[in-house]
C-alpha cells in the first residue's frame, strides 16, 4: 500500500488512540501517538510529521497551549492541525481555528471524513511545501544574480578606473609629442626627409590622441558624466580652423582638402569642443582609407530652418548597405567589407561621432559618394541646448533619391 504521510495523534484517551490509528493505518498513513501536549511537542521535535490530530482536553498540557506553542515555533507553524472536539463544543473549535489550527474533527469519529480532512489538509501542506521550496529557489538564484551583479559593478569600475587613469597619462604624453613635433616642424633648418619624418610623428601622436579622447567620452558617456559645453559656434570657422591644424597630415597623405566654398555663415548652439573633435575624425576616417593624392570634401549647410547638415566625402572604397548601420559601433571590425573593399569600422571613431551627433539632438549617417567613396553626414540642430525641439525629417533617404 502506498504511504500517504506520517501522522501524529495527541489523546489521553487509549480508545480515541486506537481508533485513529487503526482507522488512517488501513488506508495507507503511518501514525504515532502522544498521551498530552508535553509528550506531543518531544514527538515533534525528534520527528517530522506530515499532519497533527490535536484533542483540546488533556493533563500537563492541554492542546489550546499546545496548539499554541506549535504557531509561535518556525519550524512547527506550518504544520496542518487538526483539532479533535465533540459536535457542543463549538466555542473551542473557532477558538482553535482563529490560533491557526487548520480544521476540525467532531467526535464520534467518522472514518469517511476523517481521511477527507486529512487529505485535504495534506494536499494544502503539500501546495504549502511546493510554494516554499519555490520560494527559497528564487531566493537563492536571486542572492547569486545579486553576487554577480555587484562583481560586475566592481570589475567595472576597476575597468572604468583603469581608463581613467590610462588616458590621463596618455593625453599629457601624447600632447607633449605632438607639441615637440610642430616645434621641429617650425624649424626652417630641418631638411625635407626630417621635416616628413616630423609629419609622421605629428599625424600619428593625433591619430593616437583622438582615440584617447574618444575612449574618454565614451566612457562618460556610459556613466552619464559626458555633460556638454553649450555655446554659440560658427560651423564654417570651426571647419576652417580644422584645416588649418590638418596641414600635416593632408601633406603627409599627399591629399588635399575641399571646403564648401557656397557654404555662408552656419551657426550652433553646441559644444565647440565636441563637434571639432567628431569632424576631425570624419576627416581621419577619410584620411584612413581614401587613396593618396585625392581629395577631401567637407561642408557645413543649412538643410531647414532650424536645422543644419555636415557632410564629409572621400573617395576610398565606400561602405556596402548592409554595413552602413553596423560601422558605428564600437570596435566593430566589418571583416567582409575589410576583406573585399578594404574598408572597416576602425574602432571608436565613428561610435565618438555618433554619440556627439546625438547628444546634439541629431543623428549620423553614411551614404555612397558617387561615382566612388562615402559621404558621412551629420544633421543636427542649430540649438541643441536641453529643452529645444529636436525634431527633424529623416532626409537620407530622399538625398539618395536625388542623386
């Protein structure tokens, strides 16, 4: 016969004893009895049970205290009890019912709802049970996800710690180089092969600068602390004055670059300092992958009243349609396109000027520069301050058109 649960019977009375026990014993429950409420908490602290049959009236201890020493013990609250009470002692069952026992059993005892209160309260610890154990697991996967949380918050900001520090020391360093490079360059008693080595050094301690002050940025930007300088600035000075500070790198390239000669005033509310840094790497990306002994372009245009567009053209290889979303994020490396046009994200300059072109309310894009090259675009609007309308027409796709 199959075990249904072992159960435990607290009566002083030796006839109520053997009735219950033969009674639950026939239909598969194992049982043991206790004569009073001292000898019932012994059983239940040596031996786990299942259910209690619980009599109100019985010597040394009676079951109301018995009953309530069980609800006040952890370990023993959540075990179903049921009181044993004759059909006039109705005051002692609610009294029982509202200290937590669980049902009640009239007596003359009647087998058929004797194994149906029973049953009924085990299959309600069992649902209890279940819950608990539930409960406990999800408890536990939650105290490991929190464990592994708080590790990867550390490592963070260990990572986040070590940036900080790597780029301290390597913006100081690197400015020094550049600085002594365009010393040398301004030294009109340097031969020409010294003078392009000079170039070389120039162009490579900014490259290398850049991408210091990009790691920076986008740093801040993850943890919020990238908090833009708003102020009024002039697109096609800025452009300017980028040329100007390129002179060494465009000779060491051998290119040249091309400013929008129709391009007229183009005024921002922006962070001078940002925008110059997100049109330098569109030009070192160009740079990057143009041939040498071509040709730069670079314009600064209203496209809406309230809105102006930047657009940087080279002639390299261009980027393929399917990887025009892809090649602003972070150290992406388009291996196919690298592979077969020569042509990859590069690591964090394109992400740098996507979230400058953001953080101004605007966006970043690239097209094909026809017949040959790509054209990178950025439209924002002309006051990106907090608060202002952001909103714009998504013009990509009818510039493509156009042409």
């Amino acid at each position: 016969m199959e075990h249904r649960g072992h159960i435990l019977v607290v009566d002083d009375n030796r006839v109520n004893q053997e009735l219950l026990s033969d009674s639950l014993g026939q239909v598969g429950y194992s049982v043991e009895i206790a004569g009073n409420g001292v000898l019932g908490l012994a059983a239940l602290a040596r031996t786990r049970f299942d259910a209690v049959l619980l009599d109100l009236l019985m010597p040394q201890m009676d079951g109301f205290e018995m009953l309530s020493l069980m609800k006040k013990d952890e370990a023993l609250k959540h075990i179903p009890v049921i009181v044993i009470s004759s059909l006039e002692d109705l005051e002692s069952v609610v009294r029982c019912i509202g200290m937590g026992a669980t049902d009640h059993l009239p007596r003359p005892f009647d087998p058929v709802l004797l194994h149906a209160r029973i049953g009924a309260s085990l299959a309600e610890k069992r649902r209890r049970d279940e819950e608990l154990r539930f409960t406990a697991e999800v408890s536990e996967k939650n105290a490991l996800l929190e464990s592994q949380r708080d590790q990867l918050i550390r490592i963070q900001q260990q990572k986040e710690d070590l940036i900080a520090f790597l780029v301290h020391d390597l913006k100081n360093a690197l400015s020094s180089v550049l600085g002594f490079s365009h010393v040398l360059l301004d030294n009109p008693m340097l031969d020409e092969g010294a003078r392009q080595d000079c170039r070389r050094i120039a162009s490579a301690s900014m490259t290398m600068q850049m991408m210091v002050m990009n790691l920076l940025d986008l740093s801040r930007s993850e943890d919020g602390q990238l908090i833009p300088k708003w102020e009024r600035t002039d697109l096609n000075l800025l452009i300017q004055e980028i040329s100007d500070s390129m002179k060494s790198r465009l000779t060491l390239h051998k290119g040249t670059l091309i400013l929008d000669e129709g391009r007229g005033d183009v005024i921002v509310w922006g962070d001078e300092d940002l925008l110059r840094r997100m049109i330098e790497n569109l030009l070192d990306n160009g740079l990057k992958y143009a041939p040498e002994s071509t040709a730069l372009n670079v314009s600064a245009r209203r496209v809406e009243a309230s809105r102006v567009q930047i657009r940087v053209s080279d002639q390299g290889p261009g980027v393929p349609e399917e990887a025009r979303e892809r090649i602003f994020g972070k150290y992406v490396r388009l291996e196919k396109v690298r592979s077969a046009a020569k042509r990859a994200g590069g690591g964090l300059g394109l992400a740098f000027c996507k979230l400058v072109a953001e953080t101004h309310g605007g966006r970043i894009w690239v097209e094909q520069n026809y017949p040959r090259g790509a054209t990178f675009c950025v439209e924002i609007p002309t006051d990106a301050r907090p608060g202002r309308d952001h909103s714009f027409v998504d013009r990509s796709s009818v510039d493509e058109m156009a042409r």
